[in-house]
C-alpha cells in the first residue's frame, strides 16, 4: 500500500515515515503543498495523510486542490 504523507513539520515525518514503513506501507513524504499535488498525480496512493496547515496553504486548500485535479485514493 501506498501512503502519501504531507506535513509541515520534519518530526512528524521523522516520526510516521518509519512507523509505517515498518508495517509494509511504501511512504512518500512532502512538506511542499505543491509538491504533493504533484506526487498525488504521479502516483496512486491508498491513504493520504495531511497536515491542518502550510506556510503555502490550509490543509482544507490543497485537499480541495487535489480533488479539483481528480486525484483519487
């Protein structure tokens, strides 16, 4: 299973990137909202887990972005 996984923040990544990775789950990570966008379009993810907040953007934002662009999990 694929996982994207936007945050803002380095130690939630530090934190959720190896705890599912030990559980079998492939993880991409950003903190870039538009890099996510971008991977949300590149790859199929079967769980995206996202932030509240970005210096670019609230989280409610680029979910709503993401859905503008057809991207389906």
């Amino acid at each position: 299973m694929r996982v994207l996984l936007i945050v803002s923040a380095e130690k939630h990544v530090e934190r959720f990137e190896p705890l599912l990775g030990r559980h079998g789950f492939h993880v991409h990570t950003t903190a870039s909202a538009e890099e996510a966008v971008k991977l949300a379009r590149l790859y199929h993810h079967d769980i995206i887990l996202l932030s509240q907040e970005f210096d670019e953007m609230p989280g409610t934002e680029l979910l709503e972005k993401m859905r503008l662009g057809r991207v389906q999990t």
